[in-house]
C-alpha cells in the first residue's frame, strides 16, 4: 500500500508526524491517481504539520517507515487545536508527479502518462487519487521537480498584482521579499510594468533582490528603515501592501508611510487625515507576536486577512485557470523555484531537517521526492 505523511494531535497536547499507509482506491471517471514525485514544504504546509507547536521541543524517534517526530503544544494554544485531536491530517498542499491511472473519461484519460501538478493537499505521498480537472499538465520537458511550486507561490504573486487592480491601487509593498515567493514577485512586477516596494531583514537580501532587478528594496534592520520606506512608497505611490510577518509593527509602519505619502500629496491632509484608501493584507504569519497599530495613519485605510483559496473563488474559475496557464507558461522563468534540500518522506521527518525547514528562513526551502 502506498504510504502517506500524517500530522496527528494527541490527548496530552502532542503534535506525531508519522508515515502510514493508505488505501488509493481505483479512479472514478473523472480522477486519476498521480505518482508524486515532488512537493515543496511551503510556510502553508507547517500550520497544518506542527499547528501551534513549539518546535524546540521537537524530538526524533523510531527509524525508516516506523519514523515519527514529535513537539510540544504549550498549554495555552491546546484549544485551538482541540477538534484535531485523534483525527490524523494529511500534509502537503500542492506537489507534481506522473498519471499512472486514469479514469474513463476523455479528460482523465488524456492525462495518462503525462507529468501534472496539482494543489489538492495530501501530497506528502507515493500516490495521490485527484480530480483530472484540477491537473494541469507541466510542458515537455518541465520535471515534476521544476514543476512542484506550480500554484501556491505563483498563484499568490499573481493573485497579490490582480488584487491591486481590482482595487484601484497601482503599486504595491511586499515584506519577507526575499523569499522565494518573494522573488517570483520582483520578476513578475518587472514583467508586468507593476512599481513594487520590497521590505527584506538583511543586507544580502537587498543584494540578491537588486540582483534581479529590483529597484526599491528596503531593509528592515536599518535604522533609517521609515525613512527609506516612506522615499520608497513616494516614487511608486504604493497604497496596498502585503505582508506576509503578521506579528509586530510592520503592517503599522507600511499603512504610516503611506499616509505621510498621501498627506503631502493632498497639501497636509483633512482633519480625518488623508482621503486616499490605503490597504495591508496580511497573508502569513512569520512572526507570531501581536499585531500591533498606532493608527497614525487618518481613517482611510484597512488591515485585513488574504488567502490564495478566497481570491481564486473571488475571481472565478475561468480567470483562475487563466492564471493557472500563465503559470505554467513561465514555470521555468518568472515562477521558477530553487531549493535548499531533496529529501524523502522519512528524511523529512529528521530531527535535523525540521529544525531547518521549520525556521522557514529564506534560501532554506525544502522538497519532498516520496520516490526516493
């Protein structure tokens, strides 16, 4: 039977990552059983694999299939997870491999032989049973590997610059630009004709993000950080950003160089402050401190959650497969995806990978190949 990586919450507040084997049924008419043969372990996949786990208290146990890793829960985030409990989840929300089955339909039939990419969860494993029409077929000569991160980064991206124009804003602000996710943007609003201001933590991510092409990169840990912020968002005009931190004042220091941006450019602003709406969306959740808001910045503006699945039923099917397409049209340039680490399902639960890929530091990405 194939095997499969679950993430199971447990009675006293433990998090068991294990491999188990699972029953693939035949495809119905309309599926097909796909071979993975890559999956990237994204930030989306550690909530549902560690929760609110505290990761140094991450332990390693058992050997091969019998592999099991381990953390604790600390006692005040247990609610949170307390409809998990005893109920194994299945890891992995986007992957690529190779149609081995097919149903009897055209569609499914089509794609026997053929090296897809999928976003369906559950890719953590050797087989996956999936629609036939949430495959999309990677281009001759694209490998599963180069295919694997097909949808949730580049869908983001490209979900980020549809957002700020169904929105009426043309220009946007990214923080944590240096990841990889990060770096599909710059090449994408560079492709696009889109002004972007990247907010990166150190100095080599300014040089890498310059390195691509990116013209407005601010780093964080400088002191003079608001300053080149607020210059940054007066040469794009910048009124909707994105990040991906959540925790602390980051959002805060977005939404207030825009408002002095926006002031100046109104002659001092109202009494209410500027007219001009400013957005942040937050859309991941790299530091878990609070969200913290001076409101200095008027009352036209809004903090506010984004997530990949709502703006794809936002646009509607026919806008989301045109995305889909685009995606795999450049899926070795504008969407390309580079990785730390190749490893398989028993090496990803090591002791010594979580403690990587779990920081989820830019440059550090990870791939799992259940094949190996």
């Amino acid at each position: 039977m194939p095997r499969q990586l679950h993430s199971t919450v447990t009675d006293d507040g433990t998090i068991v990552l294990s491999i188990e084997e699972v029953d693939i049924p035949e495809p119905r008419e309309d599926q097909v059983v796909i071979r993975v043969e890559a999956a990237p372990i994204n930030p989306s996949d550690l909530g549902p694999m560690f929760g609110p786990a505290d990761l140094r208290t991450v332990q390693q146990s058992g050997d091969g299939t019998d592999r099991t890793i381990t953390a604790e829960i600390p006692e005040r985030f247990r609610s949170m997870v307390q409809a998990r409990v005893g109920v194994p989840v299945p890891i992995g929300n986007e992957g690529a491999g190779t149609v081995v089955a097919a149903g009897s339909s055209d569609a499914a039939q089509a794609l026997l032989g053929k090296t897809v990419a999928t976003l369906g969860g559950a890719m953590y494993a050797e087989m996956r049973l999936a629609p036939a029409d949430q495959c999309l077929v990677l281009p001759d000569g694209v490998s599963a590997a180069e295919g694997a991160s097909c949808f949730v980064n580049p869908l983001t991206t490209l979900g980020m610059v549809e957002t700020m124009r169904l929105e009426g804003h043309t220009a946007l602000v990214h923080t944590a630009a240096a990841s990889n996710l990060g770096q599909m943007l710059v090449k994408l609003c560079l492709s696009d004709g889109v002004p972007l201001v990247n907010i990166v933590r150190r100095q080599e991510h300014v040089d890498l993000l310059r390195s691509l092409g990116a013209t407005h990169v601010c780093n964080s840990s400088d002191d003079d950080f608001r300053e080149r912020l607020t210059e940054a968002v007066a040469e794009t005009d910048a009124t909707i950003g994105f990040d991906a931190t959540g925790g602390g004042t980051l959002a805060s220091d977005i939404l207030s160089a825009m408002e002095v941006v926006q002031n100046r450019k109104e002659g001092g602003g109202g009494r209410y402050g500027s007219t001009r709406h400013k957005q942040v969306y937050i859309y991941g959740g790299l530091d878990r401190s609070k969200t913290e808001l001076d409101r200095s910045y008027g009352m036209a503006w809004a903090v506010g959650g984004w997530l990949l699945p709502y703006f794809l039923d936002r646009v509607g099917p026919e806008r989301a497969q045109q995305l889909r397409e685009r995606v795999a049209a450049e899926i070795t340039t504008t969407f390309a995806s580079s990785y730390t680490a190749t490893v398989s399902l028993e090496e990803a639960l090591s002791a010594e990978a979580v403690s990587v890929y779990g920081r989820q530091a830019t440059g550090e990405k990870y791939l799992v190949d259940p094949t190996r």
